[in-house]
C-alpha cells in the first residue's frame, strides 16, 4: 500500500515527467481518471497533496493546518481511489498494467494526468493565482527583456 501511495503523490503532477511516452492504454486510463472524477473529486486530491506538502519539515514554519480533517481527507482519497481502480476505470486500469508491463509505470503515467487537471482547476482561483503571481512584483523587468530578447 505504500507502494500506491508513494506513486500518487509523485504521479499527481509532482515528480519529473516521465521519459517513456505512456502506452495508448496509459493513456486511455489517464483520461478515464480526468473524465470519471468531478471537480469535488479533483479538489480533494489536490487538499490532500496540499497536507502532504505541508508536513514537509521546510515549510512547517510558513503553514498551518487543521489536523483534524488530516484523517477524513486520507479516509476520502483512499475511497476515491479504490473507486477509480476498483469500478470506475477498472477495465482502463487493467489495461494499462497490461500494457506497461509494470503497475507502478501505469499508475504514475495515468495519475500524472489527473494530478496536472486537479492543479489547474486549483490554479483557476482568482485568489490563488494572485498568490502565484505576488513574486512578480519584485522582478526587474528591464534586466528580463535585456536578457531574454534576441
């Protein structure tokens, strides 16, 4: 089990990009996952990616969390997985595994892709990204042009 859970948080858009090309298979169960969980679904991921980061000891300084809703938020990824891998897109699943040749391959290539839409919907906040953007204000734009004008 720590094996599928070491592979969700590096596939949920978090871990370099794969080198190989994911089989047809991979990516047929890549977007099951997109088009079988809702934005709810997508947001959970993204809360629980977020308490993951947060427990980083490097950022336990600049961020709190509410502990309490640690245990129902993994409660609630584990049921949402299981439901992925189990129902939804089982059959995707299956082929995929197939089609790698290695389960961890096929998780990681098609999570990757649920992992990428659930941090743009997150990214679509308009307070969100202004948080993005806050370190742009102490750029120097003049020294960017210079350096990235041909």
């Amino acid at each position: 089990m720590r094996i599928l859970t070491a592979l969700l948080v590096s596939s949920l858009g978090l871990a370099a990009a794969s080198t190989q090309a994911a089989t047809p298979e991979t990516e047929t169960f890549g977007q099951c996952l997109i088009g079988k969980t809702n934005g709810d679904d997508r947001l959970l991921l993204a809360r629980w990616i977020t308490f993951a980061f947060a427990s980083h000891p490097i950022v336990q300084d600049t961020v709190s969390m509410d502990t309490s809703k640690l245990a129902e938020t993994d409660e609630n990824v584990a049921n949402l997985v299981m439901s992925l891998l189990t129902e939804r897109c089982a059959g995707e699943a299956k082929a995929a595994v197939a089609a790698e040749g290695n389960a961890a391959v096929a998780m990681q290539k098609a999570f990757e892709m649920l992992g990428m839409v659930a941090s743009q919907e997150v990214m679509m906040d308009a307070t969100t990204q202004a948080r993005i953007n806050a370190f742009g204000g102490y750029l120097d734009e003049a020294r960017l042009n210079s350096a990235l004008t041909p």
